[in-house]
C-alpha cells in the first residue's frame, strides 16, 4: 500500500494507519479514509470511501423492494 518514508518524522511507513473522516464543504460531506503514519500521526494521503453513503444504500434497498 503506501512504501516509503514519512516526510515528517521519515520513519520507513510500511503500513499507514488507516482512519475514517469526513470530508466537508460546508455544504456536502463525504466519507473518506486517511493514511496516517504509525510513528507520529502525520496524515499521508486521503481517499475517498468506495462505499456508497448509507443513506444511498437505504434508496437503493428500498428500489429493489419495490421491485
Ligand atoms: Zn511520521
């Protein structure tokens, strides 16, 4: 996954931490995972949670009930 140093404390991060967040515009929000690194916290990288919203889920349940 993420190889390499850590630009802060550059400690050899093999494995990033992984931590869920939200991220906001004020407006909309969307769920998203960081990487931090294991030594001091530093975030490394976001991405965004694949997942689709729970909320978005429950539509869908819902349609395919109809149907
Ligand atoms: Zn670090």
């Amino acid at each position: 996954m993420l190889n390499g140093k850590c630009p802060k404390c550059e400690n050899v991060v093999q494995q990033g931490r992984m931590e869920h967040m939200n991220i906001s515009d004020g407006t909309m929000s969307l769920k998203a995972f960081s990487a931090a690194c294991p030594h001091c916290n530093t975030i490394l990288g976001v991405v965004l949670d694949p997942r689709p919203p729970e909320a978005m889920l429950e539509k869908i349940m819902k349609a395919l009930r109809i149907r």
